[in-house]
C-alpha cells in the first residue's frame, strides 16, 4: 500500500531537479507522475497515464455494476418468461446475463471514463492551466515524511497540496 503525495511545480525545469532529487531519494521512476498543459514539453519526465488523468477506473467500477444488475433483471424476465410449462425456470441464465451485462457496462463506460478529467485531478485544473507542473509521488507510508521534508528543503518553489491516503490498485 502507498501514499500519493501531490506537489505543485512552477515549471519544467523544477520539475527535472524534483526527478533528479527524488532519484536520488530511491524513489523509482515510475512512481514519479507528472501532469502539465498539452502544449508543454515535459520530455525526460515521467508523464502520467490516462488512467491517472481521467475517471476511467471510476467509469468502469460503475458500469460494471450497473451492468451486472441490469443483466441479472433481464436475466430473471428472460427465465420466467420463456420457462418451459412444468419445468423449473431456468437461473442459470441470470447468471449468464449479469456476467455479460457486467462485462458491456464495463467495456461502454470506460469508452466513456476515458474522456473524462479525473475527480481527483480537478482541484489542480487552475494551476496546471497556469502552466504549473503537477507531480504525484507514489511513496510506502513509512517514507512520506522525509520525501516531504527533502522536497521542502531543496525546492522552496514547490508547493505541497496534500496526500491521498490510499492510492488506487490501477492509478
């Protein structure tokens, strides 16, 4: 389990020391994620991926579910409806239609989610606009604290907008 710590960065350059500076800290590379304005060159960063900038996962979480009530309810019409006179209606097919509902409601809301701004990247929307950087470090618990003291030591420019408790299995 780790902590997402967010770090405001004016620009790319503190951006690239901030790397450098938690490379040397052992945080690895790719729990390094940096988000900026489109047309900002961020090249020798590791840039976020769409499933840490949009609401994807949340999209898919949802359709799943609603998906998989709504084929468990056309799975039980579907089986008391087409039951054969004096045989057990069949629920197995209930079954049958909430796994493949689950799986349509999963596939169409993440075609969905996928253009959607992440929820939790919207309190940084204004700043990232400005032309700041966004940096998420995804640290063990047991480190937040002095990853957050080495940051405010050697990057006074940077500003500390907070900590996610628990970071998401698919970010």
């Amino acid at each position: 389990m780790s902590k997402r710590i967010y770090w405001l960065l004016p620009d790319v350059a503190s951006a690239r020391r901030t790397t450098d500076d938690m490379l040397l800290a052992r945080i690895d590379e790719r729990h390094m994620h940096f988000v900026g304005r489109e047309d900002i060159n961020l090249s020798g960063l590791h840039v976020a991926n769409v499933l840490q900038t949009s609401d994807v996962v949340r999209a898919a979480q949802w359709g799943a579910l609603i998906g998989a009530v709504l084929g468990s309810a056309a799975g039980l019409v579907v089986a008391w409806y087409l039951q054969v006179p004096g045989e057990p209606p069949r629920w197995g097919l209930v079954v049958v239609l909430a796994m493949v509902g689950a799986i349509f409601g999963t596939w169409a809301s993440s075609m969905i989610g996928v253009s959607i701004p992440s929820q939790r990247l919207r309190r940084f929307e204004r700043a990232i606009q400005q032309g700041q950087i966004l940096l998420m470090l995804d640290v063990p618990p047991g480190r937040v604290e002095a990853i957050e003291s080495r940051l405010q030591a050697l990057h006074p420019e940077a500003h500390l907008e907070g900590i996610e408790p628990n970071i998401p299995a698919f970010p």
